[in-house]
C-alpha cells in the first residue's frame, strides 16, 4: 500500500509500542488533535465504530484500517500495526463465509410529518463468488397486535414505489434496483451493483459501503423501528431523531429465535442537538451492539408525550402496545390465532372458483400481510408457511415461502393430497398458533397436491423434501388438523428453548 511520509511522529510513543491497533489509532488521533467525531466523519464511518476500535471491542476490518492511515497521515504506520495485530490474530480467527456485514448502522428521522430511515451497511464478500444484487425489505405496521386495522388502513392507503423514492448507492455510485415483491404494506426491492454507466460486483474478499434510504409518512409508519440481523454481523447500531418539541420518550427490547423478550442489554443513549435546515432542537437516540446472533430482533419504541391526550383517536395516547415476551406473544400480536380457538379444529370452507375469484384474492392479500407481520419477529431458515384459518378464515387457502428468497412463494386454493411416497421421515415442526414448542412430526418425502388456480383450472405439483413437509403441513391446516396429530404416540413437544434447529433448514441425505 502507498503511503505518504508524515509530517511528524507522535512525541515520546511510538505505534511500535502500542498494545493494538486499537491503541495506535488512538496515539495517532490525539497527535492530530482530532475528535473521534471528526475522524469518523473524515473516515464515513460511525463514531461509535471508532469507540469500540479504540477499546478493542471490536476488530477493525481491513477497508477501516486503510482509511484510518490515509487519513491520519500515519506513513504507514497504521496499516503495520494492523497487519500486525492481523497476523496474531490469524490463527484462531474463525473462517468467514458468505456475505458479513461488517457494520450495520440504521437512522430514523421524524421531522414531525414524514419519518425518513436510512441503512448504513458495510459488506464482505467471505464467499466464493462475486455479489451482485442485495435484498432489501421495507415493512410498516401504523397499528401493531391490531391486524385487521392495520389491513384496512394499507387497503385504503396503500405504500407505493413511487412514495417511498427509494435511493441506493454503493461506494457512492448509484445503483439501480428492481422490484420483487410488491404489497399493500410490504415491500422487497433488490439493490444492483450496477447503474446505466457500469456494473461495480463485489467480488470474494472485497468490501463495499451500501446506502439505501426512503420515505413514508406517519399515518402509515408505527410508532416502532426494529432491526432484524438476517446476515452476521459484528456492529450494529441505531440512531433515532425526534423534534424535541415532540418530548419524545423511547424505550427497546431483545428478542432472539428462542427466547423471551427482554430489555435491551445496553442503555439507549439520549442527546440533544441542532440540524441545519431543521426547526428547533432535536434529541437524538443512540444505541449499539457487537456482534449480535443471527435471528435476534431489537425493536425500538416510542411516544411523543406532547402528543398524548389529543382526542383524535390516532395519538399516541391511543395506541395500544402489544404483549411481545413469548414467542407465542409475538405470533397474537401479528393476528395469528392461536391453540384452542375452535377454527382450527374444522375443515375450511372451499372455494367455487373462477365465481370466487375476488374473494380468494382476498384472502390471500390478508395471508401474505400476516405472513409479513410474522417474519417480522422470526426468521425462518426452513421456509414458512399460513393457511387461512390461522388468520381466523375458514377458507381453503394457504401460502408457502420456501428459504430461498429467489423462490416465489407457493399458493395453495383448494389444495388436496392425491398421492404421498411410501418413505418418510421425522422431523421438528413449529406451528405459529403455539411457537413455544417443536414437535417431532413424520411426514412422507413426496406429496402430490391437487389445487386450483384462480381461473377455476386444476394443477398438480409434485413437492419433495421440506416443501413437501411445508405444504403438508398447511394442508393440514386446512382440515382442522394439527401436527400434534401426526407425532408417534408417547411422543410430546419440546419447549422451544431445548430445540436446537431453529433458523436452519432441514437436513436430508
């Protein structure tokens, strides 16, 4: 790496008898005179990073160390004193596979009428191949553990494209993107690492700084913000901006693929501040983490207290905020029902298709909403899969998503097996209506399923391995069945936290 000889060395230290590099960026820092705030800014990077480098709370990657060099003007001095602590390191580092999010760093702003998020990610490629695209979710809830509210308000208002003005950028070079799924209250768009003037991949061993940001307006965001870690990550932070005027109050909690809700481990730090080209002050909200589990959610809430008592039936005050410590909580308040209701002990109705068409399309709008809420406090390694009695319908509809995202989601109208291989084998299944348990389930390798399409024309599909569980398991559904029906006698669930599966796919030989 070219460097530039520095006009003058530390006094009376030396980089060389630093403890890490940690400790050389801070010598380097304090003989620039340089603030962790302003070095942030010089480096784009979050001054929270430069906190957790410096107290060795965190590795710094080898993009952070280039910049902090160039910046800083060490001669080289920096970039040694990384290599370095990245040569003793090396040989218990764990191998890195896939694509890791070196540092995610989220930003809601609320300027009293629209609440602008942006995503902040550092990515490296530690797999085999070059990345190419990124998939990006945007999903609101005005109304959380009040699905049918919420249902009607994106019926009547539904979010569009073209509202949002979704931008993206990589390494600053704009990136055009392509939908992939388009709903009323939910949308999934992949971000191309590529534009009308070339194409930039990431190839394996790069990294690469991904910006994308949005808008939507307060009577269709909720009063929650929560950031799902679907990928490994190694920093993860949070800021929220509020018009001080707002008097706003946040509070946030964890949650992760097995266990309870609970308060966030760390405090949520409070600040007041000034923007430019922003009407009085602002209080921000920070709060961070390192290396969070895949499948842990952190959801931050709030309330702007000048706004309680307002009498329109929309506040703050009027807001109701769902019970979300079990996993089964989790599922109520995303309009599952849940065990004991008597729906789900009785056929589903069938459809007369193509006279029901609008009907069906119906219920399968309000399936793929709730299929949405859920994946908002889950993630399913296996695929997933909802029938309509689980949304208190009693119609023979279900939609199953198989794990890849590639994959379009399955939709069953009708649907009866005609046809099941002779071998089988045993699995753990999780039901939404009681997800504090998993239950041993044999199910057949093979399934042949009968459904019908809107048009009233019959289909056959052949499903083998987990989307033929998927499906049977909905199936069921459909006829009033659990898969505690299915389990070998003497044969009981397990509590959730015993299960050791949770986000992975199913093994088969």
């Amino acid at each position: 790496m070219a460097t530039q000889e520095p006009d003058e060395y530390p006094v009376g230290e030396t980089v060389q008898g630093a403890a890490s590099f940690g400790a050389a960026l801070t010598l380097w820092r304090e003989h620039r005179r340089t603030s962790k705030k302003k070095l942030a800014a010089a480096m784009g990077f979050d001054p929270s990073y430069i906190s957790h480098v410096e107290a060795g709370r965190h590795a710094a990657g080898e993009e952070f160390a280039r910049k902090a060099e160039s910046v800083l003007n060490a001669g080289g001095a920096l970039w040694r004193a990384w290599r370095t602590e990245g040569t003793v390191r090396a040989p218990g580092a764990a191998v890195v596979e896939g694509l890791v999010v070196d540092e995610d760093h989220a930003r809601l702003h609320y300027d009293g009428r629209l609440y602008r998020p942006t995503q902040r990610r550092r990515l490296f490629n530690g797999g085999a191949e070059p990345v190419t695209r990124y998939l990006m979710r945007i999903s609101v809830d005005r109304y959380p553990g009040q699905p049918e509210r919420s249902n009607a308000l994106y019926r009547a208002r539904p979010l569009t494209f073209d509202e949002l003005a979704l931008t993206a950028s990589c390494d600053g070079e704009p990136m055009n993107w392509t939908p992939k799924q388009d709903r009323d209250s939910f949308k999934e768009a992949w971000l191309c690492l590529e534009n009308e003037r070339g194409r930039f991949p990431l190839y394996p061993g790069q990294r690469a700084l991904l910006e994308y940001g949005y808008a939507v307006d307060d009577q269709r965001w909720g009063l929650w913000f929560q950031r799902a870690v679907r990928l490994p990550t190694r920093h993860l932070s949070v800021e929220l901006v509020f018009p001080a005027a707002l008097d706003p109050m946040v509070w946030g909690t964890e949650t992760s693929t097995t266990a309870e809700a609970v308060p966030l481990r760390t405090p949520i730090i409070r600040s007041v501040t000034t923007i430019p080209d922003e009407v009085g002050e602002q209080v921000v909200f920070s709060w961070a983490t390192d290396d969070p589990p895949v499948g842990a959610r952190y959801r931050l809430e709030w309330r702007f207290r000048a706004r309680d008592g307002d009498g329109d039936g929309d506040g703050d005050a009027d807001q109701p905020r769902p019970e979300l410590r079990t996993a089964s909580d989790r599922m109520k308040a995303a309009g599952i029902v849940q065990h004991g209701d008597p729906i789900l002990s009785r056929a589903a109705r069938l459809f007369d298709l193509p006279a029901e068409a609008e009907a069906a399309s119906d219920v399968l709008d309000r399936l793929f909403a709730a299929m949405q809420r859920v994946r908002e406090h889950h993630v399913f390694g296996k695929g997933m899969g909802l029938a309509a009695p689980q949304i208190g319908i009693s119609r023979a509809a279900a939609i199953v998503q198989p794990p890849d995202p590639d994959t379009e989601p399955l939709v069953l109208l009708n649907p009866r097996v005609i046809g099941s291989s002779a071998e089988t084998d045993e699995q753990y299944e999780g039901c939404l209506s009681f997800f504090d348990v998993r239950g041993l389930v044999p199910r057949p390798l093979r399934l042949e399923v009968e459904h019908t399409r809107l048009d009233g024309q019959r289909s056959i599909i052949v499903l083998d391995t987990g989307l033929a569980r998927l499906a049977g398991h909905e199936i069921d559904h459909l006829y009033g069945r659990l898969y505690t029906h299915r389990m070998r006698d003497g044969v009981e669930p397990i509590p959730v936290e015993q299960y050791r599966g949770t986000g992975q796919a199913w093994s088969y030989r």
